[in-house]
C-alpha cells in the first residue's frame, strides 16, 4: 500500500501548501503557523508549538491566533506573546505568555512575587512539580461570564521560566457558548501550561 498520504503528513507545516493544511485557525494565520511543528494533533484540539527563541516548546490550541503586531521577541533571552483563541463552545480565550531566560531557580520568590503585583492579586500560588517543572498557578479573576488563572512554569534543573495570564470569556458577539465555566476555562489554561517544555542542558551536562 503506497504511503504517500503518510509522506504528506510528516512533512513540515513550512513545506507544505496552505490547502493541504488543516482548515484550522492556527494553520490558516500565516503567521500562527511558523510557531506550529507539525499538523498532527498532539492531543484534542491543540497542535506541537515551538518558540522563535528555541528555549521551549507546548501545545496550542487549534482555534488560535497570534497577531503579528502583538509579538515581542529580544534574540533568544526574551519572548512575549499574545494569542487568541476561538473556542467550538464559542467561548472566546486569551493568552499572554511571557519568557524570560534571566530567571533562576534561586529568582522563582522574587518573580512570583512580581506576578502577583502585575496581575493584582494577595493570594497564595498553588504548587505542583510536572515532569521536569516547577508549576505555579492559581485563579485571579471571576466574573458572570469570564475567568482568569496565572501562571508560572520553570524547570527543576536549568534556567528560564514563562509567566502565562490567561483568561477566558463568552463574550463572542453575542453568541451563546456551550458547556462553559470555571472548570472548562480552567482545562484550557492548564492545557497550555502543563504542555510546556524547557530547552536548555541540565546542570552537569
């Protein structure tokens, strides 16, 4: 059996012409697919991202988009990035992610104490370890339609970290969204942020 249908599949996003991608929102922005690896899914709804800098790697979801004006990259030590993301629920999601090479692991009090100032928040970060990170989030904002979670990931052993301020809303021209609330919300931001992985040697390598 031939496996041409598998050939065209593994190929490169780049490599491929734009009607053989996916009819998804990420693949058709043609600035949204330079960040995507491959047009398989890697889980539901999202497909492999990987950063301009190099440094990580996570999933993104299908339905998003990152605006090219809204991009923010210095060399490989900085990267900002804003996405938005349309939900099949209707639900409309917005992503800030943020990384920083500077950060240690010795930093982590200090920059978290930082993302509780930005984001206006006296609460306690909830911890969790993940594969080879350290994972730090809790939600910041609950409205009759809307919920906001932060987030901030860095590796157990190595430098860097990625801040994300996620929110989520349905408010999408009126649309009535389905199946929608703190939990669903919540899955989307841990979806991203349990998805990242860090680039960089560990320490003694």
């Amino acid at each position: 059996m031939s496996n041409g249908a598998n050939e065209q599949v593994d190929k490169k996003p780049s490599e491929m012409k734009k009607e053989d991608l996916p009819k998804t929102r990420a693949f058709q922005d043609k600035f949204t697919r330079t960040f995507l690896t491959s047009t398989k899914e890697v889980k539901e709804g999202y497909y492999s991202f990987e950063s301009k800098s190099k440094k990580y790697t996570m999933s993104f979801p299908s339905g998003g988009q990152i605006p090219q004006t809204d991009y923010e990259r210095n060399e490989d030590s900085y990267e900002f990035i804003y996405g938005e993301v349309e939900y099949k629920s209707n639900s409309i999601g917005i992503i800030r992610l943020m990384y920083d090479e500077s950060t240690t692991n010795s930093s982590v009090n200090m920059e978290l104490s930082s993302l509780k100032r930005k984001v206006k928040s006296e609460k306690n970060f909830n911890k969790r370890e993940f594969d080879k990170n350290e994972i730090y989030w809790m939600p910041i904002g609950q409205g009759k339609n809307s919920y906001t979670y932060a987030g901030y990931a860095h590796p157990k052993n190595g430098s860097g970290s990625i801040e994300l301020i996620y929110s989520e809303d349905c408010n999408n021209y009126g649309k009535l969204c389905e199946n929608f609330s703190a939990k669903s919300a919540q899955k989307h931001f841990e979806d991203i942020l349990l998805s990242i992985k860090f680039q960089y040697k560990e320490k003694g390598n």
